[in-house]
C-alpha cells in the first residue's frame, strides 16, 4: 500500500513540475516578445526622431530687385534684376546668384544726371551680368535666420563714355572678402519656407585708367520661397 502511494505521489510532483516549467517557459516566451516588441519601437521612434531632426535638404528661390536713383552716395542711377537659388544640407548652404545689371552714373561735382542723359548711341551708359557663389548658414527651424558671405563672382561690365561714346568692357570682378551681404528671415511650415531677404552686395570691376565701377544691389529687399526634403 505504502509502495502505491509513494508512486502516485512520485506522479503528482513530476507533473507539477512539468507544469511548473511549462508556466515558466510560456512566460517568457511573453516577456522575450515584450522585449522584442519594446525594441522595435524605440527603433522605430528613433528613425522618425532622426528623420525629423536629422539631415534636412532645402531648396530656397529668392527673387527681386532694385532701381534707385541713389546708390551709396554715388549720383546716377542702377537698376538690378537678381534672381537666386540656395541649396543647404543641414544647417551649411551654398547660393548662386545672378544680377541683370544696367543703369548710369552723374556727375558728381554738379550732381546733375548729365552721363544719363545719352544723346550720342542707344545703348545704355552701363549694362552688365555677374553670377556670384555665396556660403551660407542657417540658424533655427521654424523660426529661421540665415546669414550670408559672397565668396566668389564672375561675369562683365560694359560702361559708356558720356562724350566720345567709347565703351569700357570690364571683365573677372575683383576678388571678393567674405563679409555678410546676405541676411534671410522666414517661416516654416510643414515642408514649405516663407522668406524675405536683405541683400547688400558690392560687385567692383577695375577700369583699364586705374579707376572702378560696380555693381551693387545697396540693401535691396527680395522675396522667396523654400522646400525641404
């Protein structure tokens, strides 16, 4: 009898045990998945975290121009037609710009417009076009500010004398100093920028007789727009 009831009970601790380490392994088989599950979605939150904060591309098309009859104190009158575009990877930008460039210059001592007032050809008394490459920064997200330096111009100046109608045609701008010339404000929303631009930008050719011109857009405002990849 005592033989019997030592097998039955032999038989009821094997099977708890075996039901004991079935419970065991069922839980964690829930814990791994959990863990696994867990993992995936950091994973996840991470990628959009560094998809959002990480590595952006923008696209910026910036237009304008001036026409004024005053250019840094200089008597005459300059007209500029400024078309740009800016491309930046993160925060780091580079911008091509190209100015349309055509006007006249006074008489200084007599502050009359006597050069402008072209009775000798048709053609105007100065017309030219530069394409100049700018680095640029970019600062903030939403609310941006980028500042900017001219790095490097090329392209030509015709001007015209005012008594014999000679042209001057000037070539390769002087090189140009890294200092600001391009302040930009805007907005972003969602993948699109709104922005304006203060440009003060100051182009300067030789003249064969040791003096210069220049072409120089004086605090010229322009509008743009801007996408972000």
């Amino acid at each position: 009898m005592s033989g019997v009831m030592c097998l039955f009970s032999n038989s009821v601790v094997f099977a708890q045990n075996n039901a004991r380490r079935e419970f065991n392994f069922h839980q964690e088989n829930i814990r791994t998945k959990k863990r696994n599950n867990d993992l995936q979605k950091a994973s996840r939150a991470k990628g959009r975290s560094n998809q959002k904060n990480g590595n952006k591309i923008r696209f910026r098309f910036i237009s304008g121009e001036t026409n004024k009859d005053k250019l840094k104190g200089k008597v005459g009158k300059e007209y500029n037609k400024i078309n740009s575009l800016n491309i930046f990877y993160n925060s780091i930008g580079i911008g091509f710009t190209n100015y349309k460039n055509e006007g006249c210059k006074g008489n200084a001592d007599s502050g009359e417009y006597t050069f402008c007032e072209n009775t000798l050809t048709e053609k105007p008394y100065q017309i030219g076009e530069v394409n100049v490459i700018s680095i640029l920064y970019n600062f903030g997200n939403n609310l941006f500010f980028t500042v900017g330096g001219d790095l490097y111009a090329s392209g030509y100046l015709i001007t015209l004398d005012g008594e014999s109608g000679n042209e001057t045609v000037m070539k390769n701008p002087k090189p140009l100093l890294l200092f600001p010339t391009t302040l930009q404000f805007g907005l972003k929303f969602s993948k699109l920028e709104l922005l304006v631009e203060y440009r003060d930008s100051f182009i300067e050719f030789k003249r064969p007789d040791s003096g210069h011109d220049t072409i120089e857009t004086s605090g010229t405002i322009l509008f743009g727009l801007g996408l972000i990849f």
